[in-house]
C-alpha cells in the first residue's frame, strides 16, 4: 500500500470516527458529553381485597422497586355502606405490619386517603376496624408506587 493510499485510509477513518462521535450525542459546546435524563419509572399499581374481621386488621405486603411516591386508596369497604375503616403503611415484621405512616380513618373514596414518599423495600398496607363494625367488612385497597 502507498503511503498516499495509507493517508487517505487514516483520513477516511478518523472521518468515520467524528462523525459517529457527533451523532452519538458528541461533545456539547460546554466542552462535555450530552445524556438525555433517564424516564422515571412508570408507577405500579397494586389492588388487594380482604375482610376485616369486628375488633381486627387485615394486610398485604408490597414491594417498592425504587424511591418516589406512594398513595394509598381504600377503594371500597362494605357493608354497611359508608363504614369507616383505619387504613395505615407498615412495615411487615413477624407476620404483623407494623405502624410507619397513619392511621386515617376514612371511608371508601376514589382519591387517595394516604399520600408519602417511599424508599425501595418491603411495605404492607393494613386496613382495620375503626371501632364502627358489627359484622366483618370486605374491602378493596390500592397502592400506587414506584
């Protein structure tokens, strides 16, 4: 190979090279490398039912994946119609979810009744007797998170 050929090769490559550099994001005119920001996860959605029981809790667990905002809804709770029920989030600890955020008590709604910010790991969301019920109550609870 010439050493013409050679140069036009090298010239050729190093083309190819800034070239494929610019259209990958390349240098900014601040000197650095541009990134797009990374989407923030889409948030979960979890539905639990269960009953309570007169004078008694009930609860499930769920996981959080990564930091952000959980909200908790009692979606529906009956009969009676109307009843109010003692919603709280806990931390699941021997087979109990144990008390960090509530209680509120309230009645079934659309419209979260608890809103906070989680850190990743293992949650539980009670739902409970708020003093009210004469007979067990079946309830739906959801929790959006990330």
């Amino acid at each position: 190979m010439r050493d013409s050929d050679r140069a036009a090769l090298a010239a050729l490559c190093l083309a190819m090279a800034v070239g494929s550099f610019a259209a990958c994001g390349g240098a900014s005119s601040g000197g650095g490398v541009t990134t797009s920001p990374s989407p923030s996860p889409q948030p979960k959605t979890e539905t639990f039912n269960g009953t309570v029981a007169v004078r008694a809790c009930s609860s499930n667990n769920y996981t959080v994946g990564t930091d952000g905002e959980v909200d908790v809804t009692l979606t529906a709770a009956a009969p009676p119609a109307n009843v109010s029920m003692s919603v709280y989030i806990g931390t699941p600890l021997g087979g109990v979810c144990s008390l960090i955020q509530g209680p509120t008590v309230t009645p079934a709604g659309s419209s979260p009744q608890i809103t906070g910010n989680s850190t990743a790991g293992t949650y539980c969301v009670g739902v409970c007797d708020a003093g009210s019920q004469t007979a067990p109550v079946n309830y739906t609870v959801t929790v959006q998170h990330p």
